[in-house]
C-alpha cells in the first residue's frame, strides 16, 4: 500500500511549536504523527523536539506525548506499551522521536535492549548530525569534516576528524524486525516507511536526515532541497531492511556534485579539495558495499 500526501490525517497533531525557522526534525514529527493518527502515544527525550514542544503552559502535541529521560526513549516507549496492553488497549502506536545524539549516543542502549525483547514500538530518529540544542556540539553521527562548536575548523584539524556512524546498520545487525533510512528531502518514501512501519509487529526503526539550519549554516527556505541533495550526491542512502535483508530503495547512478552540496552549507566551507576527495572517495566506497551487499529495487 502506498500513500502520499493526499491520503493524510488533514488534523494537526504537531503544531504552534517553538522550533527555529526551516527546523527538519519538527517536519519529520510533524508528517509521522499525522501518518499514524491520533492513537498514537509520543515519547521525546531531552533535545531539539522537547524543547520547543513543551513549553509550560503550551503543549504542541495534540496527541498524548511524555518527555524521558535523555537515555530513556526506547524504555519508556517499553512501559508505555506494555502498560496499555496490559490495560487491553490495542489500537495505539508507542512512537519515539529522538535526536542523533540521543540516539547513536546517550540513547543507544536502551534501544539496544529494546531491539532484542522486540518491544512493539517505533523509534525514530531525526537527523541533524551534532547536538543543536545544545550549542550544536558533535555527536557520533556528524560527519567528517564538520564544523562544530567541540570540532571547530583549524589550520591543522579541519572540523571532525570522524567518519559518521553508521546506525542503520547498527540496527539492522540486532535482527530486528524493520528498519529503514529516510530523507525529509523524499517525504513520499518517509511517510510509506512509517506507515509500512505501523503495520509491522516488534520494534521498528526508522532514521531521517533532517537539515537544522542553525547547525549546518543554510537558509530556512533550502532544509527540504539540502536533505534531497544529501540522497542525490550519495552521502545518504534510502534503503530498508527486513525479514534479513538489505533493500535499496533509490539506487542513484549519476550522483551530483559533492563539492556543491558541501558548500552550501557554512559548517563544511573551511574544507579543502583534499577534503572533498576524502570525502568523495569514502562515499564511492560505501556505496560498492552497498551494491554489493543490498537488493535493488
């Protein structure tokens, strides 16, 4: 089944939040909850997404949602769920929204622990590569070469000197029912992704680049168009993974210009050519693993 923007929940469930101008992970919020409707029950940690939605006395959830604790999303989405199972309800989504670090750092095992009871949960992570609401410090998933405020830019040490962990596979390696990777730059795929993900009984985990012009240093108006470039120059992947098997969903043969994208954005202005070309070749290598090691579709 294939839904688009037609089909979707014409209720607000995420709005009148404080989010920066052009914020990718309060799109990313905002267009699951209206893919999963009502009967969904939100889980945020400490970052970007509790921030700006709960701010006392104003709830941006019209749905239920909860903080927890910064390490905690994938537990309490655990006694969330089994709390209304043991209630008898079934008709609900446990769904949490947490940000990379929160995530691939803080929050990995929780998830870890969640993956292998195969708690029926959906955990999402929004993207934007380093800790925004923080003062934009690295996470594990910034990638190399950019600029943050604990990877600044030098005459010798040009931004992070770390390639980005790869969570989707981190994931996929625990067996877990289904995981995918997502674009807000490709919202048709994100949202069939999350409803494929809705229909799913276990834990599911889909990742979402998600642009933050504050951290990355682009207008508000380019978030969508830069999360797209992200796919089309190679640097991030739509794929899936499920019943032990890699899926990849757009296999891009003619990537476009690494340096252009790179560019755009004023965390990775300070590179040189050197660093593109390690860039670019690290790219190339990722993406013959992944012919080789995906199904196309």
């Amino acid at each position: 089944m294939s839904i688009n923007v037609r089909d979707l929940n014409e209720s607000e469930f995420f709005y009148g939040h404080k989010a920066c101008a052009g914020c990718g992970g309060s799109l990313a919020v905002r267009i699951a909850l209206k893919v999963l409707g009502e009967r969904s029950v939100a889980v945020l940690p400490a970052g970007c997404m509790s921030a700006v939605g709960f701010n006392f006395p104003q709830l941006c959830f019209a749905n239920n949602a909860i903080i927890s604790t910064f390490a905690g999303t994938a537990s309490m989405l655990t006694g969330i769920e089994a709390g209304l199972r043991a209630k008898g309800v079934s008709d609900f989504h446990a769904v949490g929204f947490a940000g990379d670090g929160g995530t691939a750092d803080i929050g990995l095992q929780a998830l870890s622990g969640a993956i292998d009871r195969n708690d029926n949960i959906i955990y999402i992570c929004y993207d934007n590569e380093a800790y925004m609401n923080t003062g934009i410090q690295k996470s594990s998933l910034t990638p190399f070469g950019a600029r943050t405020t604990t990877t600044p830019a030098g005459k010798n040490i040009r931004g992070n000197v770390k390639d980005k962990k790869n969570m989707f596979e981190i994931v996929a390696a625990h067996g877990i029912p289904y995981a995918a990777t997502a674009s807000i730059g490709y919202m048709n795929d994100f949202m069939n992704k999350v409803d494929k993900a809705s229909r799913i009984h276990g834990t599911k985990y889909i990742h979402v680049m998600a642009p933050c012009p504050t951290g990355w240093g682009h207008e508000p108006c380019e978030t969508v168009e830069i999360a797209k470039e992200a796919v089309d120059c190679g640097l991030w992947y739509l794929a899936e993974y499920e019943d032990s098997e890699y899926i990849l969903n757009r296999n891009v043969k003619d990537f476009t210009d690494i340096s252009q994208y790179l560019r755009k954005q004023s965390r990775f202005r300070h590179l040189r050519d050197e660093d593109i070309e390690y860039i670019t070749k690290s790219r190339d290598a990722k993406w013959n693993e992944i012919r080789t090691k995906y199904k196309t579709v």
